[in-house]
C-alpha cells in the first residue's frame, strides 16, 4: 500500500534546494511573527491581552530567537554544503529549543521584559 501524502517529493525538494531552508529562516520567520499580529491585535480589542500575554511573549521570542540565530547557522550550513533535510531538521530542533526554554522561564523572560519596557519609558 502506498502512502497518499507527497512528504517523500517534499523531502527531494528540500534537500535539492537547500535554499529554501535558508530563505525560510530569513524571510519565512518575520512573515509568521507579522502574521501573528493580527491576532494579537484582535485579542487586545477583545480585551484578552492580559490573559494572553505570557503566551504570545513565548511565542514570539522563540520566534525571535530562531529568527536571529537560526538565519546565521542556516547560512554557516549552506556554505558548508550540508544537505537541505539536515538543514531543516537542525532549524527545526533550534526552534523546538528556543521554545521549551521560553515556555519553562517564561515568567522569568516576562519579568525582564516588562522591566525593559518600563525602563524605557521612564527614559523618555
């Protein structure tokens, strides 16, 4: 019986294209962190921002993080010529890191980040 799923094509054309890995973790990360807004700016209408806060806060700095980070060893594999798929899943555990980090120090990341924003505006 044969799988009805083209995850086999999918994985070729990653792994041909290299590329693409490395344009994802370029432009692919801020398109999501930008389609993510809308949301968010939904919920604060709606008046859930409070109760939301802790998750988007996860949410986008591992999203940031692999962002940053994620870009630079994407480029560092591209030139080194590793293959797409490795590329991929090495992006993928980056994030899944980055991730569970900020989902277990959450109220710690969230603590700094308000004192951050309220540094900031007693600067100015």
């Amino acid at each position: 019986m044969e799988f009805s799923f083209k995850l086999y094509d999918f994985m070729k054309d990653i792994d041909s294209n290299p590329q693409t890995v490395v344009m994802w973790a370029a432009f692919g990360v801020p398109l999501t962190m930008l389609a993510l807004t809308f949301p968010l700016f939904l919920f604060r209408k709606m008046g859930l921002y409070p109760v939301l806060k802790p998750y988007y806060s996860v949410l986008y700095l591992s999203l940031g993080i692999s962002w940053i980070l994620g870009f630079i060893t994407q480029m560092v594999l591209f030139f080194t010529e590793i293959s797409g798929v490795r590329m991929a899943l090495i992006w993928i555990v980056m994030f899944f890191v980055y991730f569970t980090f900020c989902v277990f120090k959450r109220r710690q990341l969230n603590s700094w980040l308000d004192a951050l924003s309220k540094a900031k505006a007693n600067k100015q």
